[in-house]
C-alpha cells in the first residue's frame, strides 16, 4: 500500500510555527497524510501528540511518521541522552497514530561518528520493533550518515527487521549517490521515502519541484516494482526560500501532489 504524504516543513519551515501552517493549507495542497518534523522539545511531548492527533481528526489528515533530530553522541551521557530521546519518540509516533520514526546523523565526525550512532541503535532497536515502530536512517550532505559504506557498517553491526533506509531522492544526490546504486544494492532495506527536488547531481541545491535532475519519478516506480509499501513523502525544502517566512505557496505543494498522486493505492 502506498501513501503519499507531506512533510509539515514544507508547510511551516524550520521554525516551531505549532503546525498552524499546515493544518491550514494541507488539505487545500490535496495531501491527507502528514510527516511532523518534531525538532523542539514540546513537540515531542504525550500532550502535543494528544493534540496533534485531535487536530489531524477535525482535518480530515492521517499522521503516518515522524521526523526528529540526528542520532549520535560522543561519551556515555551524550548517548544515554539520545537513547532517551529516541525512545520517546517511539512512544511519541504510536501516541499520534503513525508508525515511522525517520532521523539523519550529526555533522561528519562529531557527535561520536557512525560509532555514535550504532551504540544507540544497538539499544534503541529493540524497543523499536516491541512497539511496532520501524527506525528509517536519512543522509545528508557532510553527515556521518551519508553514503552507501556508512549504510553498510550500520547494516553489519545491526541486525534489525525494523532499522532501514529514507530514501530521500534529493539528499541522495546531493552526497553523489546514485539512486540506481542505492536501490540495487538496498532496495530491500528502504523502508521510507522523501521525495525532494535537487538542482545538480553531487551538489546541494534544493529547488522546487521541476527545476532539478533527479530521476525520482524512476526511483519511486523501481521501488514499486520491489514490493515497496510505505509513504512517499513529499518535501519541499525551506533552505530554497519563503514566501511570509514559509518555504513556499500552496499552489508549489499542489503540483508535487499532482505528479505523484497516481502512485498512491491507499486511503
């Protein structure tokens, strides 16, 4: 079953906005699933999930996955910290009804490295498929995790059904990854996606939908033909611009609905 989705930054940005943005707009955009990027500390919280999941209901939007800050730490107490933390996320997305808890990394080299990350996976998986909640890892440009090796390291040190790969089209070609390879050699791990517009293989510039080179419109449907079943969610980045502070209009969220629309075999 595919759904697609929207991310709440594309609607509210970077800032903690309370989601006013999206719950205005979402519906008019045509999208009835959302993605909440939960990065301050009150979003995260069992009271906000209550509410977030009351305002979902009166706007006709399903919450399908949640979005929070990078795994890593580089002692004890820092890892102890993010172990807590996602934990509580795992309780946060099942409190809101969805299923997904998506996160990337911290900058290249700090944060304890890959070797961070790991420690906490090492913990954190468990509890995850407990609760039914699976754990997708996004890259990012510069990140401990970025390319196809740092996926395997994790891979080999970490044996969970419930621990895959975002399979974010724009970041994947920003860091030089081809979609092909990522797919050949994981399609089976993917267990997530976000579908986002880069300018320029192997250089980060996010720019609307149409105006950059990633073949994710062939990346979605080789997933397809794998036995993908999942959100496809669609991201447009604030780091491109804003319109009132926002990254962009309504009519910029419809056209990737419109493009992406026919996929979707869910309600």
């Amino acid at each position: 079953m595919i759904k697609l989705s929207c991310a709440t930054l594309s609607f509210d940005g970077f800032g903690d906005e309370d989601f006013v943005h999206t719950f205005t707009n979402v519906r008019e955009a045509g999208y009835r699933h959302l993605e909440f990027n939960c990065w301050y500390p009150r979003t995260i919280t069992p009271a906000k999930m209550e509410e977030l999941a009351e305002r979902c209901r009166e706007t006709g939007v399903s919450p399908g996955s949640i979005h929070v800050s990078g795994f890593g730490g580089d002692d004890n107490v820092a890892i102890t910290k993010d172990l807590g933390h996602k934990l509580r996320t795992i309780e946060a997305v099942r409190e809101l009804g969805g299923s997904i808890v998506c996160a990337t990394g911290s900058s290249r080299g700090t944060a304890g490295g890959l070797e961070g990350i790991i420690d906490v996976l090492k913990e954190l998986m468990p509890a995850a498929e407990e609760a039914g909640v699976e754990v997708s890892l996004e890259n990012h440009v510069g990140n401990n995790l970025e390319n196809l090796d740092d996926y395997r390291r994790i891979f080999d040190a970490v044996d969970s059904p419930s621990l895959g790969i975002c399979m974010d089209t724009g970041h994947f070609e920003a860091a030089s990854v081809s979609l092909n390879d990522l797919i050949d050699e994981f399609a089976s791990r993917i267990n997530h996606i976000h579908l986002k517009e880069n300018r320029t293989f192997g250089k980060k510039e996010f720019v609307r939908f149409g105006e950059g080179t990633a073949d994710y419109i062939k990346a979605v449907e080789r997933m397809i033909d794998t036995g993908y079943s999942g959100y496809l969610v669609v991201e447009v980045s604030p780091e491109i611009g804003s319109v009132d502070g926002r990254p962009f209009t309504v009519d910029d969220l419809k056209k990737p609905y419109e493009m992406f629309k026919r996929y979707e075999t869910g309600g």
